[in-house]
C-alpha cells in the first residue's frame, strides 16, 4: 500500500501530459477531489462528495459556526421560536438565485416540502419525521413559518442540512428530474459544466449576496488515484486536494511548495452489515465480526497513525458522546465463540461492496485478511460512487464501508434516524435495520426539548445500537489536505471541510 518516492517520480513522468493544465491561478482555483460526486442535487444526495460540491452551490437557512459551534444565519437573518412546534424565520432581502430570481418565502416552502415528499427526495423517511408538510404559513414575501410534527429538539440543527438547501422553485419546474444537471443555489459559486469521472467547473457569482469568492473560476479535478492527485498537487496543476495519503502526507509537508494541512476527524469510516442478509441477522454474528478486527492495527497499516480507533457509532465531534466508552474489543476466541453459538456455518462466505477510492479498498483488504482468520471469506466488489449508491438500494449486500459526518448537524438524533432509522431503510439507511427499540429511542430524542433529557435518551439509545450492532466503528480518519504554500486561507477548516473555497487566495 505504500508507495516509495521513486514509483511516484515515475508515475509523475508518466502521467504529467494526461493531466489538464490549472489556469491561471489568479482566475482559476484548481481542486484535486479522490471521489466524484453522486449527484448535486442535495435532497438526494447522500455523499460527503456530494456535499462538498453542493455546499459550493446551495445555501441553508442557517448554519452552524464552525468554531463557535453556534447557530449563525444564512438565508434567514433571524428566527424565533413562537411555541414548541412552531418556527418564524425572517429571510434576507435582495438575494438572488443563480438564475437572477430573488428568493422568497414561496422558495423557502417548496424546498423544505420537497424534501419530505419521499418521490422527490431521499431524506423524506427522515426529514418527514420532523417538518410538517402542511405545515407551513408565509406571513409576506420575506417571512415564512415552519412548524413540525410535534416537539423537535434538534430542528434548528436539521436546519443546517444540506437537505435543507434553499431551492429556486421556478428552476427545479423547469428542470423537472434533470435537477441534478442543472444546479441552481444561492451560493457564492454558480454551475457551468460537469464531465462525469472527470471534472465539475463552477464560476463566481457575481451577485452573492455575501463575501464574493476570491477566485473567477473553481474547478474539480475528479483524480481517484492518489499518486495522480499527490503529483497534481506537487506539480502545480492542482493548488489545493482533498484526502492525502497518510502514507506520503510527511514526505509532502517537508517540501518548500507545498504542505498538508491536518483538520480534526468529522467523519466515521465504518463497516455496515446488512441485519437483512440471512448471513448476518443474528447480532451474534455481526458482533463476532466486530470481534475479529483489530482496529488499531488497521488504523496504522491504512492510516499511518493518522487516526484515531473510535469506541462506537458516534464521533466526538457530536453534540453528545459517551467519554468514557471504550473502543469495541479485538478478541478473535470470542468471535469463534459467537460465531459458533449462531450455528452458522464456516466458513461464512460473505461479499463486501466498496467506492472505488484507494482508502476504502485498502480497508476492505485489511478487513478480509482479518476475517479469514476466525473462518470467514469475504469477496470484496468495487463500485464507482453513482453505481454503489444505486445498488445498495437493491439490499444484495452483506457488508459496505462507507463514512458518515457530523459536517452536516452534530446532533446524534439526526446521525442515528438517518442511518438506522426503519422509514430510511434502502436509502440513507443502507444497513436496513429495522428494530423498533432504536425507533423508539430516535422517536424520544427527537421530540425530546430539554437538553439534559436527551442526552439520557442518546445513552439509552447507544446500548441498544450497540446490542444490535448494524454497524462496526473502524476509524476516525483526520482530514488531510493538501496546499500550494502561497495559497492563504486553508487554516480556516469549518466543520472539518473548507466550505466555501472561495476565501482561499493567494
């Protein structure tokens, strides 16, 4: 898995034509990514691929400082709460859609009742859960009130959302079912082209309403390999990349051009196990599986030390995380033990479908190797992003590795309804777990107001996650950028992604 400086020089030499030319850096921001983005529609995108581009587009009502940990306005200029279901929002004046259109209220309410209508958006299982589609009341042109079904602690949380985008409605009729193609936000970067697996051109948009972006053009280099994103970065045709290698990240930050940039973990990389498989619906076994990896092993052999062994299904980056939780065990006996107690029988033949990124393949690698060891065989399958996310639907699977954040709301309600929650089985919910004790805890977390009572809820909840065990916690990788070392403003990581890369300048 490790490369050696001479393979990269070599690859370098090899592939230097095959990469486009950056612009002119002083027009063009040149981003390197390691996984293409599913869609950018964020109402049916479930990707951190995904959001990193969409964030560049679309804009929420509210937001969440990425320092403070605060609510700070957006779309909305202010809000306030009227009772426990019923929400005011105030929306800014004179801001304009890509397409010139001003956004209203009547904007405001299309995109958040889209976004419970379960044949428009994929979040419908879960954001239906708390927003009232029938609901909703504009008060003028630029005051809209929200009200939810029944009591929702964390609703302004939800708000932050990428499914929360702000949509224009004239251009989403329009667009009808190519609103994926045809991306129209408020954000500081509008939509020009998209070459699939290749590359996704955005330009400024002149109109923002906010801080206009420091550079005319953005553009994302779609570069999977690490070797060919590590030498667009190295050779100047990329000034900023996502997701270093740990393994050449030392090597890259003692050069006198370029540096890495280390941002605390905002993702959990984990290993889903289908509770629907008949191979895997005794927890016994998903739990034996859990057993039989050593995950600080696998941390360093794929992250270098880069990361961190995280004690379950909840980062520390959540509104609430039980510190004194200990990582689950590597004990291959009681692995065998529990395997032997289902009575499946060995060895267990089971498939692992991955993204085509290195890192997931690395760890899919690692988890079969570990397997084998207490008498399971594990076929890895690798999938580009689009055609993962479709087929997953499918529920063929037996195991996946995916991340998921606390970029989007670092409230574990909105983590854990997203991912285990029954309504989303087959969507967000790819482990299709469908348990009503864990419905039920989601249910009292949400509807839950006071503070202090919900986070007896989330321990509640947490031991039962745990008992069933749809999910095993592999790592909390940090983020690992890369920058040109002119290139300023890539110290102001928010949410563990550099939003809005329009403050990057040179």
């Amino acid at each position: 898995m490790k490369k050696s400086f001479l393979v990269l020089a070599l690859t370098a030499a090899l592939c230097a034509c095959a990469l486009p030319a950056a612009a002119d850096p002083k027009d063009t921001l040149v981003v390197g990514v390691n996984v293409d983005a599913k869609n950018l529609d964020p109402q049916n995108s479930v990707d951190t691929a995904s959001f990193s581009l969409i964030k560049q587009v679309f804009e929420p009502l509210v937001t969440v400082d990425g320092k403070t940990r605060e609510l700070v306005p957006v779309l909305a200029e202010k809000w306030e709460r009227l009772d426990d279901i019923t929400y005011k929002f105030y929306l800014r004046k004179g801001v304009k859609f890509h397409n010139g259109e001003e956004l209203t209220a009547d904007d405001v309410v299309f995109s958040l009742k889209r976004a419970t209508d379960p044949t428009q958006s994929v979040y419908a299982g879960s954001s239906g859960k708390f927003i009232n589609p029938n609901g909703f009341e504009i008060i003028d042109k630029y005051t809209v009130i929200v009200r939810t079904n029944g009591p929702v602690g964390s609703f302004l949380a939800h708000m932050k959302h990428p499914y929360a985008s702000i949509f224009c409605r004239k251009a989403v009729e329009e667009a009808g079912s190519d609103v994926s193609r045809r991306p129209i936000g408020t954000g500081p970067f509008k939509f020009v082209s998209w070459n699939k697996g290749e590359k996704l051109t955005l330009t400024r948009f002149d109109d923002y309403w906010g801080k206009k972006a420091n550079f005319k053009n953005l553009e994302f280099l779609i570069l999977p390999d690490e070797s060919s994103r590590v030498i667009a970065l190295e050779t100047g045709k990329a000034d900023f990349i996502y997701a270093v290698p740990s393994s050449d990240a030392e090597r890259i930050d003692q050069s006198d051009k370029v540096h890495v940039i280390k941002g605390p973990s905002m993702v959990l990389m984990h290993l889903g196990l289908n509770t629907q498989s008949p191979k895997l619906s005794d927890p016994r076994v998903r739990q034996a599986i859990d057993y039989a990896l050593d995950k600080r092993v696998l941390n360093q052999v794929v992250y270098q030390g880069n990361s961190e062994v995280p004690a379950g299904p909840l980062l520390p980056a959540h509104m609430w995380y039980p510190k004194d939780a200990q990582p689950w065990p590597f004990d291959q006996q009681k692995a065998k033990e529990l395997l032997a107690e289902s009575g499946v029988k060995l060895p267990l033949e089971l498939n692992l479908w991955v993204i085509n990124a290195q890192e997931r393949i690395d760890l899919a690698t690692v988890i079969q190797s570990m397997l084998a060891q207490v008498g399971i065989n594990v076929n890895v399958q690798v999938f580009e992003n689009a055609v993962f996310e479709e087929k997953i639907k499918s529920g063929q699977h037996d195991m996946y590795i995916i991340t998921w954040g606390a970029q989007t709301t670092r409230d574990p309600s909105f983590y854990w309804q997203t991912m285990l929650y029954s309504k989303a089985a087959g969507t967000t919910n790819k482990s299709f777990t469908k348990n009503p004790e864990i419905d039920k805890f989601i249910d009292e977390s949400i509807s839950t107001l006071e503070q202090e009572k919900r986070f007896e809820v989330f321990a509640k909840l947490w031991d039962v996650i745990q008992a069933y065990h749809p999910i095993v916690a592999l790592a909390l990788p940090n983020e690992l950028y890369g920058a040109r070392r002119d290139l300023k403003g890539t110290e102001d990581l928010c949410d563990g992604k550099i939003n809005y890369l329009g403050n990057l300048h040179y």
